[in-house]
C-alpha cells in the first residue's frame, strides 16, 4: 500500500487527497497542517467578518472530508524536515513520517517591511488565516478605529468586512491606485470612488513612516490615529522545506505543468509554488485559490500514478466590494477594446491574435467566455471579435463549436 | 448519465425554456402566481441574433472548472451534475469568471445561480426539455458519453 504524505490543509492540499483518491481508494495519506483547522475557504475570511459566511459553513469540502476520503489529519503540526533520500519527513514534536509520496502545499504567509516604531503598536494583525479573522473580530467594536497598511485585495476585502463593526476604516498604500497589481489607470479610480463613498478612508500614494502607539506618522506628513492595526503588504510563499531538502526554489518552489519539483517524489502544488503564467510565459506565482486547486488535483493525480497536466495558470479574480463586483484576468498590457462609465468599466486586451486579459467592472455576466478566451488561446481571428467585445455569448464562436459544446458531453 | 442537450437548428426562439426554468425554480405552484408582473430568473437563457437562436444552461461539465475554483466549497458535483449550495455561497462570482459557456449567473439575493436539472425541483427532470414545443432541448443519454 502507498503511501502519500501532504503538508497544507489548505485549497492545494485538500485538491490532492481528491486527486490521490481518484486513482487511489486504498493508500495511506496523512494531511499535515500547521493551521488549527483546516479543509476550509480562505477567501472567506473577510466575508466571515462581513456576516455573509459563518464557522459552520466555511468548511470546504465538508466537515466529514478527511473521514470520506480516509484521510489521517494531523492538525497544530509543522512540517520541519525534509529528507528526499530517506523519503520521510520530520515533523515539530519530532515525529516521522515516511512516505513514497509528498506534495507539498504550504502555502504562503504574510510579509512586512521592517516599520520603524511598529513594536510599539499594541493590536496589529495579519489578514490571511481564519485566526486572523476570529482575532480581529475580539479586537474590533464600534468604537475601534481600524488603519490597514496595504490597498490590494486583502486589506481591502479586510476593509469591507470591518466597516460595518468598526468606528472607522483607513487604508493607506504606497501605489497612487487601489487594486494597484489588478487594475488600471482607467479603472482604479472606480473602485476608489466606490469605496469612499460606502466610507472608507483612503490614503493612496502615502505609507506609514513611522508608528508611535496609536498614531501612524504618514509620508505625507499627516498623522492617522488608529486602535488596530492590519498590515495586508503581501504574502510570501513558504519554500524552506524544499530549499532546505535542495530541491530547486525561485520565488516559490520551482515546479513543472505535472507539479513535479525538483526533488525525486515531491511534488508541490499552491501559493507556495512558481510556474509559467500563461498569456506571459513568465514564471511567478499565481497565489489564486482556483491555481491551488487545480495543481493540487493534478499533482495527487500524478502521485497516484497518473499524467495529469496542468498548464493554464493564469492570474484572475472576482471580487465584490459593497456590491460593486470586479473581474481580471491574465495580463493587462495591449488594450482592443475599452468602455469606461462612472460606475464600471469592461476592458479587453489582446497581443499576438489571442486574447491575453480583460477587467470588468459593474457588469461581469458571462465573463468566463471572455477567460475561456485567454485559457484556450483562442485565435481571435476564427470567431466574430467584435461581437464577442461588445457582449459575451456564444453566438460569434460558430455553429460547428456550439453543436460540439450544447450538442456534446464537455 | 443523461443531460440537457441543444439542436440549434430546431430552436424556435420562443423563449419557453426559460419561463419553464423560472417557474420549476420559483418553488410556487402556479405558473401565474410564479411568473406574473415579476421580472424572471430563469438558469437557461436563449441566445442569438435574428435569425439563429439557442438556448444556453450548464454543462455540466466532466471536469467542472467552476467546482474546481469556488472560494467558498458551494459547488460541488454529485453522480455527475454540478450543484450549488445557496447557503455556502458569499456570491464572490468566480464561478461566473471560469464558466467557458456564460452559464453560471448572479442569482436575486447575490448568490450564484445554475441549471441543477431540476433533480430537486418538484418536476423532478429539466422542464426546459420537458417544455420544449419543437424539441430543440433534449434531455438523454448521448453515445459520445462513453468516449
């Protein structure tokens, strides 16, 4: 009987026991997570502070999963050594676990610059795990006034979850936009409008320079007082386990379109890798909740012996804030088409006669046609283009593709 | 396992299916009552210009690229038909970013809406099939299933 060790709990890593189990009803797995609780949304966390989720229903593939898939859970448990030639891993109280087959799905944590003063603030927090959200929930009343450092998705989802529990919400960020990575010059400003009109503070193109308690001295020379504090700067990807091993590493761990890393029997799958993005064919990490789960279904696949592939990673969001719901994807460089209201946008881009990225604001029906675009690389020559700029819908792809997707099983 | 199949060629674009699908999903049982003076929110939808209609519903697809990527674990896919869990939903919409066919939509509260086949609803098999005049929507097993 095999058996498959997987470190992470998270969307990558509860892929993989489905991956595993589709080939495999009878080797042994043991999950190992450093999280408390696992097998949940991560995403969720801010809609769990919003009131749109509750503990109850934050498990992510059922609370009986691990029961289900026979799966042994190990929780509160690090992963700290890995030795690939005696196949076995150690873990924090020491104990070991042999394997035939790892994946590890490790996942990313969060980052800061080194603030000066920042140990002088009583109540700060990170953004990513459901302890962080239970513990901003205990620090934040309605008497809190919250400073999140950091305008991308994480502290601005952090920002909409708290605006209705919290005094007030500012949320600074060095980059002049919000959404900086995913957004536009064009769509940005939207976004911004938006949420300071359902009360969030903004200070864009401004950081903190220095923390004195409660009160943080912006670059702009203005101070911001504040209770809490939630540093949402970026994440990083946790890879010291293989690096450690000698396994190749970059920014993540270095893996290919099986998921395989460098190391004989490890493969490696989530926000703790690096692959090629596809509209780019630039290596980073896709830290995405749909990446994790597809490389860690097609990485257990492998480890079960099969041949799975997983080549179309590509960056891509949905996201609402306070009802204004906004879609990216791939790569935002060579705009084709571009219509910009004072509540939404839709923009397209193209580069080589593929669709390579869009963002959409307001409007977002049907949008997986346009992502279906840039997955399948598409030859934007063999369809009606404009139609399909102007309105997403099946009818500029042709009776013959319709007859196959509507006629067919997919 | 049987699906929702279309034969362009004999839509009528009437529109059936979709005052069909808006009723079987209203949990009323009076079309009228149901359907009456309110604007509907059917989980098919007829597509086209002038002169070439057909309708459009889930896939159901064998390797659901919505399941694969919902945030919140509210899709899944049971013996082959992808469903949605109302109450799991946060209506984030990624299902609506991945579906290749435009068939996942924003349902009236916010949270995502789909085809489920109606296996839950009260007719118990798709009532866009069963409604269809010209049969243009079918629902059965097709041979290619197997390959």
């Amino acid at each position: 009987m095999k058996e498959y060790v997987i470190i992470g709990g998270g969307a990558a890593g509860v892929s993989c026991v489905e991956g595993i189990r589709s080939r495999d009803p009878e080797g042994k797995i043991t999950l190992v997570s450093a999280e408390p609780v696992s097998n949940y949304g991560r995403p969720l966390i801010s809609y769990y502070l919003e009131g749109k989720t509750g503990l109850d229903r934050m498990s992510w593939r059922g609370a009986d999963f691990y029961e289900r898939m026979r799966v042994d859970a190990l929780h509160g448990v690090r992963a700290e050594r890995l030795d690939p030639e005696a196949r076995r891993v150690t873990l924090s109280g020491g104990a070991e676990l042999p394997y035939d087959a790892l994946c590890v799905c490790a996942g990313s944590d969060p980052f800061s610059p080194r603030f000066e003063g920042i140990e002088t603030v009583e109540k700060r927090f990170s953004f990513t795990t459901l302890a962080d959200a239970l513990a901003l929930e205990q620090a934040v009343d309605g008497d809190t006034r919250v400073l999140i450092v950091g305008a991308g998705f994480i502290g601005l989802k952090c920002a909409e979850g708290l605006r209705d529990r919290a005094k007030s919400v500012t949320v600074c960020d060095l980059a002049p936009r919000a959404m900086s990575a995913s957004l536009d010059g064009d769509s940005s400003p939207i976004l911004e409008r938006h949420l300071e009109k359902c009360g969030i503070r903004l200070m864009l193109g401004n950081t903190v320079t220095r923390f004195d308690g409660g009160t943080a001295l912006m670059q702009s020379g203005d101070t911001v007082g504040f209770d809490v504090l939630v540093i949402a700067i970026g994440v990083r990807p946790n890879t010291s386990l293989v690096s450690d091993a000698g396994g190749a590493v970059g920014r993540g761990i270095t893996v290919n379109e099986k998921m395989e890393t460098s190391l004989p029997r490890v493969w490696a799958a989530g926000d703790c890798t690096e692959s090629r993005e596809l509209t780019t064919g630039e290596t980073g990490v896709l830290a995405i909740l749909p990446n994790a789960s597809m490389q860690g279904r097609c990485a257990g696949t492998n480890m079960a012996g099969g041949d799975a592939v997983f080549d179309k990673g590509i960056r891509m969001n949905s996201i609402g804030f306070f009802g204004l719901h906004i879609m990216s994807a791939g790569s935002c460089t060579d705009p084709v088409f571009t219509q910009v209201t004072e509540t939404g946008c839709k923009k397209l881009f193209a580069r080589d006669g593929v669709l390579t990225g869009f963002i959409l604001m307001g409007d977002v029906s049907r949008a997986g046609i346009y992502t279906s675009l840039i997955r399948e690389r598409t030859p934007l020559d063999t369809i009606d283009f404009d139609a399909v700029c102007r309105e997403p819908s099946l009818l500029p792809f042709g009776r013959a593709y319709r007859a196959k997707k509507l006629g067919g099983a997919v | 396992m049987k699906r929702v199949y279309v034969n362009e060629q004999w839509c009528l674009g009437c529109h059936l299916c979709e005052y069909n699908c808006a009723f079987a999903n209203s949990g009323e049982r009076d079309m009228v009552k149901a359907l009456k003076g309110r604007a509907i929110r059917p989980r098919i939808r007829v597509e086209g210009d002038g002169e070439i209609t057909y309708a459009v519903s889930c896939r159901h697809c064998r390797e659901p690229l919505c399941v694969r990527s919902c945030i919140s674990g509210a899709l899944s896919a049971e013996n082959g038909t992808v469903r949605i869990d109302h109450d799991k939903c946060v209506g984030c919409l990624t299902c609506v970013l991945v579906c290749p066919y435009g068939a996942v939509q924003p349902g009236p509260d916010g949270a995502a809406m789909k085809c489920e086949l109606c296996l839950a609803n009260a007719c118990g098999e798709p009532a866009c099939a069963a409604g269809c005049p010209n049969r243009a929507i079918v629902y059965e097993e097709r041979e290619e299933e197997t390959a």
